[in-house]
C-alpha cells in the first residue's frame, strides 16, 4: 500500500482506573474545560470535554489487561503532547499555587515560549503559550491543542526527518531550524517538532499518560495500515476495540505513536 495518511485527530489524557471520577473533577476546575459526556464501553472509561477555543479533550482509564491502554512501564518518554494558553506566565503561576509542578518556560525556534506541567496521575502535559488568545477565554487555563501539538525528542535528527517523511508521509518545512538542534515536520495540517536529545542507545520505550492520536478515516485501512507498518520491521501493536479501534508503533528512538479510527 501507499504511504498511510496520518492526520492529528486529538487524543487521550490517561489517568487511573479507580480516581476516574476525581480525575474528571480535576481537568474540569483546573483546566476551565466543560464537560460534555462519559462513558465505558470495551475498552474502558471515558470522558469528553469542550475545550473552550476549539477541539475536544479526552480522558480515558488505564486499562491493565490491553496492552494498548496499561500503565505497565508508565514512561513519559520524549513524546509531549501540546496544548495552547493565552498567557503562559499567568498559567503557571495559577498551577504553582496549587502546588502543582511547572518547568520553566523555554523559547522555541520560532520564539514561542513552551513549558511544562505535571497534570493529575503525574501525567506531563505542555503548554504552548499564544498571546492572540489573551483576554479571550478568561476563565480557562488550557484553551485549545498547539499549533504545533507533538514534540519528540530524538537522537539523529537527520535520520528521524528521513524516517517520518517515509513512514509518515511529513514533509520538512521550509524553515530551518536544524542549527538550533530542531526540525519542524509537516503533515496534513498541523506540525511536528522534532527535537535533537541526548537518547540511550537502547531507548526505553515510551509509554506517557498524555497520547496524541492520528486518525485513519476507515478501519479497513486502520488494519492495513497495521499490518503495513510491521512489514517494514517497526513495532506495532495488536488492534483494540470494536466501534472505536486504536493501535500504537514506535519510532527508532522508542516514542510511542498512536492511531485511531472511529464510525
């Protein structure tokens, strides 16, 4: 088959099975996100909110016997899933006060300014800050994905550009940022930054509670897309789910992608 086409279709924020409830009351305060429904099904529980600019949010349970949703070998990885905040300063300094753990701000390449907090269940999400958005939904924190909502951190970043253009179908973008140790992948619509990291030479593989998600418009070509990949000697997992249907792969430095399809 041809080279599947991958497109950013949200995700899952994973938290415990059993905190499930306090986990939705968290996200819903903290995050100034609005509730819009919750449910269980095959493959575990989950709840869905409005988020206030565009997109929705996702939580969903660990799931300790599919090998899809464990926390088995809980490992963030360098696989950040990016979220948009008006002010960024003001958001950490809202999550500091709560006691909550915050990184520094860091400039990126194109002078964005980008950080880290650790969420409810020790999951890492990082925030991306756009000042358009200042004024514009003061009662929430988190407002909408980045522009830019993957950051992996690799260890060749010459050899991970080649890799995603053929497995993934990205095209590099014009702009250069390789002199500060950065590339910025394209796909359909949105961008990946791919990050030079010092990475063991055998990496652990990544298994975060934060998990971006593409989507494959059809499970007919979900589960070619599926057996496609292990035919070019990446690690895939077994499909889950029956209506809703998801998989993980990993690239060469261990960070986990996920894809979904859906009716």
């Amino acid at each position: 088959m041809e080279t599947p086409k991958f497109k950013f279709d949200g995700g899952f924020i994973m938290v415990p099975w059993d905190q499930f409830e306090e986990a939705i009351e968290w996200y819903r305060e903290n995050m100034g996100w609005r509730l819009i429904g919750t449910g269980d099904g095959p493959v575990g529980r989950k709840a869905f909110f409005k988020m206030p600019g565009t997109g929705q949010a996702n939580l969903k349970s660990f799931e300790s016997e599919l090998d899809h949703f464990t926390s088995k070998e809980y490992s963030e990885g360098n696989c950040r899933f990016c979220f948009r905040t008006a002010n960024l300063d003001w958001t950490l300094e809202y999550f500091d006060n709560l006691g909550i753990e915050c990184t520094s701000p860091r400039k990126m390449p194109d002078q964005t300014r980008s950080a880290d907090i650790i969420a409810f269940g020790n999951v890492r999400l990082t925030l991306s800050e756009d000042r358009k958005l200042e004024g514009k939904f003061p009662e929430s924190r988190v407002i909408q994905y980045a522009a830019k909502p993957l950051w992996l951190g690799v260890s060749d970043l010459e050899a991970s550009i080649n890799w995603y253009g053929r497995i993934l179908g990205w095209e590099q973008s014009k702009k250069n940022f390789q002199d500060r140790g950065f590339a910025l992948m394209r796909e359909t619509w949105d961008s990946v930054w791919l990050e030079k990291v010092n990475v063991e030479r055998s990496p652990k593989k990544a298994n975060p509670g934060a998990r971006l998600y593409f989507r494959i418009k059809k499970q007919e070509d979900l589960h070619k897309t599926n057996e496609w990949l292990k035919e070019q000697g990446i690690e895939a997992s077994d499909i889950v789910g029956d209506r809703w249907k998801g998989f993980h792969f990993y690239d060469p430095d261990g960070n986990r992608l996920n894809v979904w399809s859906y009716y």
